[in-house]
C-alpha cells in the first residue's frame, strides 16, 4: 500500500467518497418516493445497475485528475499551486454533483420523472419557473443544504490529502507505470460499464420493465445529457407512408392519398341531440389543472375529493375511460385545441415556431365569440403563441386583465377565475365559445383564506393519503378546492341566462402518477397509466342526456364530439373522432387512445381493455390488462397489432405537428 502512488490513493479515496454520497441520495430517493405496495424483488439488480452508472461519472471525473496529475507540473502531491487547482476542480465537481442530484430530487417529486433534457423548457420561462420554485419549496434552506453538502465533501477531500501526504513510500518507475496503467483500465472499465462488445447504456435501465426501478437507477448527468439526441422535431416519412392506409381507414378520411398523406375529412353531423330550430348553445370548456381520475371521487376514492363534480357527472354525458395522450399543462392544451398529441420529446410543440400554425376545429362554430380565461400568464410554454395565432377573433383574459389580486405565480385563484369568467360572458349577447383553464390544483397549492374557510380544511393521516394516491394534505385540499370552485361556478351559472342554453365540458388537462392500487389494475401504479387518466363530462341537463359511458377517449376527441353534440359541420384534419359516432355504430369498441411517456421515452396504447408499452430507448415492452371496471378474462393477446398502432401513431402525430396548417382550411 505504500509503494501505490499517493495520486492513485488520492483518486480512489475520492471516487470512493462519491459512490458512497451517490449511493446515499439513491437509496434516500427509493425511500421518499417507493409506493406501499412496492415491490422489493428487484431492489438489489436496481441499486447495482444505479452503482455502475454513477461509477460511469465517477470514473471520468477521476480519469480527467489521473491522466493530468501524470505530469509533475500537475501532480498535486510535487506542486503546491496544482494542488490548489484540483482543490478547487474538486470543489466544483462537489457543488455541480450536489446542485445536479438535489434538483434531480426535486424534479422527480414534481413530475415523477429523473432529471432530463426538457428539463431546460423551464428555462423559457424563467421568471414563472422561478416563481413556482420560490413558493413551493423553502429555496434558503435548499440552497443551505447544498452549501453544506458540498462543504462535507470538499472537506472530506482535503481530510483525505492531508493523511496520504503524510503517508507512505516514494513508488519506484515501475509501480508508478504499472499503478497508472492499472487505474487507466478500472476507470476505462466504469465508463464502458460492462465487460461486452457494447457500452452501459442509458435505455438499460428501462430494460428492467419497470419504471420506478428504472428511474432509481438512473444517474442525473448521465440522464440528463444522453436524452439530448432526442430533441430534433421532425418524422420518418417512409413510416408515415406505412401506416397511412390503416391510420386514414381509422380515422375516415375524404379521399386518401398515400403519395401526399393528408387526414381531410368534412364532417356534416347528424346529432342525436339535435340543436336545428333552437338558438345556438353556448359552450363553456374547462381544463382541469391535474384533474386524476383515481384521485376524485367518481371512481371511489374514500378521501372523497370531488363529491359535488361527482354529482354533475349522474346528470351529464360522463365518458369514464378517458386518458390524455401525454402529460403536461402546455401538452394538455396543445391535443385540446388541434387534436393532435404533442409528441415532441424535450420542448413542448408550443414552443417550436415550425409548428405555431395550426388547424382547430374551434374556428368551425361560426357566428360565435371566442373567449379562454387564465389565472396566470399564457407566456407559459407559449401557450399565447397556439392560441392567439390559431383561433380567429380570440379576447384572450389572463394575468393583468382582471380586477382580483394574483394569489401565487399561477395568477388569481380559480374561484376568482371563474367569477371572472362569469362576469364576461353573462354579458355576451352572441353564442360564445369559451375555455377555462384552472390552475390552483397545483404547486405551490394556493387556497386564499377566505376560501379555506368556506370549504373547509381537512386534515388525514400520512398513511391514509399514501394508500389512497396523495402525497401530502395540502394536495389534496387543493384537489378540493378545484371542486370547491367549480360548484361555486356553476351554482353561480345558474342563475344567469345563458346556463340553460350552454354546454359545459370538462376535463383534465392531465393526472398526477401515484398510487392507485385502491381499486385499478396494478398496470395503473407500476406503469403510470394513472397519470393520463381523467374524466370527460358534457352537461348539459335536458339536452345532452345523462349516461356513463366505458368507452374508451381521448382527450384529442373532446373538439370532434362536441361538434357533433352542437350538429355544426366542421373540418377535422387531426387525430381525434366523434365518440358517439364511434359509440353508436359499436359501442366504442374500436376505439384506441395513444398515450406517451415522453420524459422515459416510452410509448403506449390502450385498446380492447388491454394497455401495451414500449420503451423508445430499450427493449422492454409492457402487455397487461387496464379495465378497472372488469376483471382479466382469458389469455393476454398478441402484442404485435398494438405495437404496430402504436408506432402508427407516433409517427402520424409527427407528420400532423408539422403538417396541419391552418391555411390549407
């Protein structure tokens, strides 16, 4: 031990410390984050693959220290003046690591998803960004920990400098060759990963079939760098060509051309709830920040969140099985208004200027004003850019254009937006067509006091809200503010005018994952399919009858079926269809929702009450049943069609982002 050089020493003390404090925040993750009902089987292969990636980082932190420190110029232990300047590489190593792991931690607990490249969307909207981070999460006391832990570190290094400095023999040449050759392989060994033709790659980890085990794995640098090769926007035109017959059979297209795939069709419904004779209805469209199915009340949670939209959807037209094809405010709003899942994979289509032009089926209610109301900003994602650029006519409300007082970074509080709302179209003597986003069902979990009162602050155990898919009190009574203030609303609507000729619609603009094992398949929990299930409801009390439907939505057919519902003939260019057509000719039973994972980079179908996944990045498919209203009956069946729906999918909503341009109407 003596006759090993002191460099070598140094290095492996170091990278041994590093392993350790990656090791520690690894195993604190699967701690905060690991659901009840977690599975531990695969606990040890999780945390070993977890030890190589970080030993990947380690080891090209080190390798950079052991092929400089080679020169005497640069040897620590023979310069002074080098030995501060890898003090100070190790300092910035130290505090990038810790700032790196610590945001990672945070990003996980606010999506669900590792540190990655979309990330940096955050970025470009940094002043919201910032804001959101100030109030949901005590900054001084993050920024402190940081400060510490990166000064425990650092100190460990110089603690660890100072006994080898002191300690051992000089190495003759020849051990000095041979150690410096020994740890060049140990290293070059790490960052290749295995002992194989092929690397340790990122994907491996999503070879494991199960997302919460991948996400643990995973390093944040290394994450966060490899999911830069999927940032390009554009489709594989061979592909797209491929599955454009099937895809324009499915979604009826007017005269199919397979040499210039288009998805055209003109659509004169013939509603079961015919509109002729009667003024046209007015439509107010409510986007529900975070609204997840398991979480309310309709499908039995016992926390009972929702108990008043619980009993709008007995008296409307209430689609059960509906699921957003991706998660995400910005996406939400995106597949709403075109009809098209925002597959692009780190920025939101909102944000790339090739795809700002775009066809919505809103612009066919003729005659009426178009209204969308926002507590906040809609700089956010640049949701302005799709919506001001793609609705003729829009009076777009949003922060600064009301008389209440923002109660967070989200802008005013929902109850205010809706009073607000209210306040405008009472007053519209045309038909209007109006959007509603609320906010508030979301970090930093604002209620204004006043409202506290009015609704009443409860309070569960820990262990209650872990079994039943929340994570804390304050999320949950912000799940309950949003029914607060959507019975508030409509208790309010009432008693105007324009209620009984008006069609209210609701829907999420996603869910939350979490732990829906109360009463869904477990495909629900263990592959996030909770996060894209939401509910669907059009009310409208005498005039669209009151029905629970199993069929299965999207959230890109909210546009197509309300057309339907109002009879108004329309241009439909995107992916989503009228689901009581679908319905009425048989019973939905052909219907399919695409639903994409675009942080782990994996993509999905659900038909036929089975939910198929596959990873974009390793070779791990997912096949299981996903009806919570029915038990499995029968064998699992082959997973070939839904992959290739899948793919015709992803590949279509590529072609469409690009290629539904509001000019061709």
């Amino acid at each position: 031990m003596n006759r090993i050089p002191r460099t070598v020493r140094w290095v492996f003390a170091i990278s041994i410390l590093l392993l350790l404090a990656m090791t520690a925040a690894r195993v604190f993750s699967w701690y905060m984050f690991r659901l009840p009902e977690t599975e531990t089987d695969n606990i040890i292969p999780t945390f070993w693959l977890g030890f190589r990636y970080d030993a990947r980082v380690v080891a090209a932190i080190g390798l950079v220290f052991l092929i400089l420190s080679a020169f005497p110029a640069l040897n620590p232990f023979l310069n002074p003046k080098a030995r501060r300047i890898w003090i100070i590489y190790f300092i910035l190593v130290s505090l990038l690591l810790t700032i790196f792991f610590v945001v990672d931690f945070l990003h996980y607990r606010y999506l669900n998803q590792r540190l990655n490249a979309s990330a940096l969307s955050f970025l470009e909207d940094a002043k919201i960004s910032a804001g959101m981070v100030w109030q949901t999460y005590p900054v001084f006391r993050i920024i402190l920990a940081v400060i510490v832990i990166s000064w425990l570190i650092v100190k460990t290094i110089r603690l660890i400098y100072s006994f080898i400095a002191d300690t051992g023999l000089p190495p003759t040449r020849s051990s000095r060759i041979s150690f410096f050759v020994a740890s060049f392989l140990v290293f070059a060994l790490a960052i290749f990963g295995r002992v194989a033709q092929y690397p340790l790659r990122w994907s491996d980890a999503f070879n494991m079939g199960n997302d919460f085990q991948a996400n643990i794995a995973l390093n944040p640098i290394q994450s966060f760098f490899s999911s830069f090769k999927f940032r390009s926007s554009s489709y594989d035109s061979l592909k797209v060509k491929a599955a454009y017959p099937q895809m324009a059979a499915y979604l009826e297209v007017d005269s199919p051309d397979p040499e210039k795939p288009h998805f055209n069709r003109l659509v004169a419904p013939d509603s079961l709830y015919n509109w002729k004779g009667r003024p046209s209805p007015n439509i107010v469209l409510v986007l529900c920040e975070s609204f997840s199915g398991y979480k309310s009340s309709m499908w039995g949670n016992p926390l009972n969140a929702t108990p008043y939209f619980s009993s709008l959807c007995k008296e409307g037209l209430f689609f059960d099985n509906c699921f957003t094809p991706l998660i995400g405010t910005a996406k939400g709003v995106w597949a709403t208004i075109t009809g098209i899942p925002d597959v692009e994979l780190v920025k939101t289509a909102s944000r790339n200027p090739l795809m700002v032009d775009q066809h919505s089926i809103i612009n066919d209610f003729r005659g009426y004003e178009k209204y969308y109301f926002l507590g906040g900003s809609t700089s956010w994602a640049n949701i302005r850019g799709i919506l001001t650029n793609n609705i003729a006519g829009l009076h777009l409300y949003e922060e600064g254009s009301y008389s209440v007082p923002n109660v967070d970074v989200w802008g005013i509080s929902d109850h205010n937006l809706f009073r607000e709302a209210h306040t405008v179209l009472e007053k519209e003597k045309k038909p209007f067509f109006a959007v509603i986003q609320t906010a508030n069902n979301h970090r930093p979990y604002t209620i204004p006091k006043e409202d506290q009162e009015a609704m009443g602050i409860v309070t569960y155990p820990q262990d209650s809200l872990d079994k039943f898919g929340y994570r804390s009190n304050e999320e949950l009574n912000a799940f309950r503010y949003m029914d607060f203030s959507i019975k508030q609303f409509m208790e309010t609507a009432r008693q105007s005018p324009y209620f009984e000729n008006t069609i209210f619609v609701f829907i999420g603009d996603h869910g939350i994952a979490g732990n829906a094992n109360f009463g869904f398949p477990s495909s629900w929990t263990v592959n996030s399919l909770s996060a894209n299930h939401v509910p669907l409801l059009f009310y409208a009390p005498g005039k669209v009858p009151a029905m629970k439907l199993h069929d299965l939505a999207s959230q890109i057919d909210v546009l197509p079926t309300l057309a339907g519902i109002v009879n108004i003939p329309y241009k439909n260019t995107a992916m989503g269809r009228d689901l009581m057509v679908a319905h009425h000719r048989d019973s939905g039973r052909g219907n399919m929702a695409f639903i994409m994972d675009y942080n782990n980079k994996n993509i999905g179908l659900l038909k036929n009450q089975f939910y198929y996944n596959r990873s974009m990045q390793g070779n791990a498919t997912v096949m299981e049943w996903a009806d919570f209203a029915v038990p499995l009956a029968g064998d699992i069946p082959d997973t070939a069609p839904y992959e290739w729906w899948s793919e015709a999918f992803y590949e279509t909503a590529r072609y469409m982002l690009l290629n539904n341009k509001k000019s061709a109407d």
